[in-house]
C-alpha cells in the first residue's frame, strides 16, 4: 500500500542525497581517532594476530581447495590416459590389419590430418588445463572417433579391392 | 538534521564512534548497517539534547491512508524543503521510514517507541507534508 509520495522517492531516492561533509570533517574524525593510538597499541597486537590467523586460514582453505582441485585434475588426466590407450590399441590394430593389404597410401593423408589435429588439441589441453579443457578432452576423443571410423572405411575399402583382384587373379588361373 | 553543521558535527562523531566501537561489532549484520545505525543513533542523540524529539501524542491507531500529494508537487526539492518544515518528530519517522527504508518495527526500535506510534507519527508526518507542500505551492501561486 504506497502512494505516490512513496513511489516518488522510491524512484528518486539517490536524488534526495545531494549533500557532502567538508573535508574538515574527516580530518577532524582523523585527529580525533588518533591520539588513542598509543592506548590501544595493544589491541593493535590482537588484530595483528586476528588478521594473522585469517590469512592463515585463508591460506589453508586456499590450499585445501588448491589439492582438490590438482585431484581432479589427475583424475581427469588418468581418464584421459585410459581412453588415450584404448584408442590407440584400437587404431592400431586397423593399421596393422591394413598393413597386410597392399593399398594407395594416398589414402592415409586423412589420417595424417587427424593425427595433426591430435597433436594440436593435446598441446592446448597442456597449455589451458582451465575452463575448457572438457571441449578439448571432447573434441579429442570425437578426433579418435573419426580417425578410427576413416580407418575402418579405408579397411573395408581395400579390403573389397583386394577380394576383387583375389577373384580377378583366380580367374585368370583358372 | 535541519542545519549543515549539525549534520557535519553528527557525522564527524558517528565515525568517530564507529573507528573507536569497531571491536564492538557483533557481524549480526552488515558493516554498513551497523554504520548507518550508529550515524542514527547520533542524529537521535543530537536531537534528544536538543530536546527536539517527539511527544508521545495520542496513541489512536491511525487507519493507514495512502496520501495522495499532486503529482506537480513531487519533486526531490520541494519534498527536501517541505520535511525541513515538519516537526523534527515527523521529519524523524519520514527519514527513517521513506528515506532509509527502515520498517515499523525497525523504527519502534530505533526510538524507543511502539509500532502503532510509528505508522501514526508516520502518517500524520505525511499528511502534514502534503499541506505544507500544498501552502507552499498556493504562496508561490500568489507571488507570482
């Protein structure tokens, strides 16, 4: 239940503040808070020690959450690791079975990019292990995905060739 | 506070008291709070020696009426120059009320009085603001 008095002020409230102190007055405040300087000296101790304490503490919280975060930093890096090696293994049983097929290695400069683009986006995972390092760690594990999936289009690719030259070979021996 | 130098006095003793109070401070609310009721304090002090601060008029339970000023009369001048006019009572409960956004409760606190004081004193403040506003306006009308 306002009215428009309310409402007015309300509205203009910082208006209402127009005045200022001289600067007399807080050199008077000044003048006069010092002199008990000397008497309180003593409790100056106690805040010397108070602030001491909080900083400490401050500094132990700061730490503490410091830890927890470099734990989950090497929880994070340990998953990265596991799902480094699994890949890895993965890709390099392609490549192994491709290297018994005998194939246009043209066909490998995908791969080539990819492992590229790998290499840049660990580099800034070291670089900023800060806010967006889930994008990278995504963005790697979708740069696997796809290096694994070229290399399985490559492997059935030559893998037809290869049963068709085995037939075409056949045939001409029989 | 009616004149400057009363208020430059008032403020320069409210800091004062709040660098000499500074360990007194509870945290049971914020440093700025706790500022602005020592500098409150000062002011009621100020006026309490001046012998300035109101009589506990008639207790009736005011209905609480919004008053409606003409929308003309509302300016930040005008309204500073009418509460200058109130009595120090009424300019009391308006500045704590309008101004400083203290509530009833808050203000029956802060001076030492009842609830039902502060919204009557409050809105008879209010009430005798719209006149004064109203009369100045009517004289300005008549000299001009």
């Amino acid at each position: 239940m306002s009215d428009n008095l309310e409402k007015f002020v309300r509205k203009n409230r910082e208006h209402f503040d127009s005045e200022t102190p001289r600067d007399k007055v807080w050199s008077n405040i000044y003048t006069e808070i010092r002199p008990e300087k000397t008497i309180r000296r003593i409790s100056w101790y106690k805040y010397a020690a108070a602030a001491l304490i909080l900083v400490s503490f401050g500094a132990g919280i700061g730490l503490f959450i410091g830890n927890s975060h470099s734990n989950s930093e090497i929880l994070v890096q340990q998953q990265i690791e596991e799902s480094e090696k699994k890949y890895t293994k993965l890709v390099n049983n392609k490549l192994n079975e491709l290297s018994e097929y005998d194939f246009d290695k043209k066909l490998l400069t995908d791969i080539e990019l990819l492992d590229q683009i790998h290499l840049e986006l660990k580099a800034e995972l070291i670089e900023n292990s800060g806010a967006n390092s889930r994008v990278v760690i995504h963005a790697m594990m979708q740069n696997y995905q796809a290096k694994l999936a070229a290399l399985e289009r490559i492997l059935s690719e030559v893998k037809e060739n290869d049963l068709e030259t085995q037939s075409k070979e056949s045939s001409t021996i029989y | 506070m009616k004149s400057k130098v009363d208020a430059e006095d008032v403020l320069q003793n409210a800091f004062v008291d709040v660098f000499t109070k500074l360990h007194q401070f509870g945290y049971q609310s914020t440093p700025g709070a706790w500022i602005k009721r020592i500098v409150i304090n000062n002011c009621l002090n100020h006026l309490k020696k001046k012998k300035m601060l109101f009589e506990e008029i008639d207790n009736i339970p005011l209905v609480q009426e919004p008053v409606h000023i003409p929308q003309q009369l509302l300016s930040v001048d005008k309204i500073k120059s009418g509460m200058m006019q109130l009595a120090p009572g009424f300019r009391t409960v308006l500045n704590l009320y309008l101004m400083e956004g203290y509530d009833h409760q808050e203000i029956a606190d802060i001076l030492d009085i009842s609830v039902s004081t502060s919204k009557t004193q409050y809105s008879r403040a209010k009430k005798k603001l719209r006149e004064i506003l109203i009369e100045e306006e009517n004289s300005s009308v008549l000299l001009a």
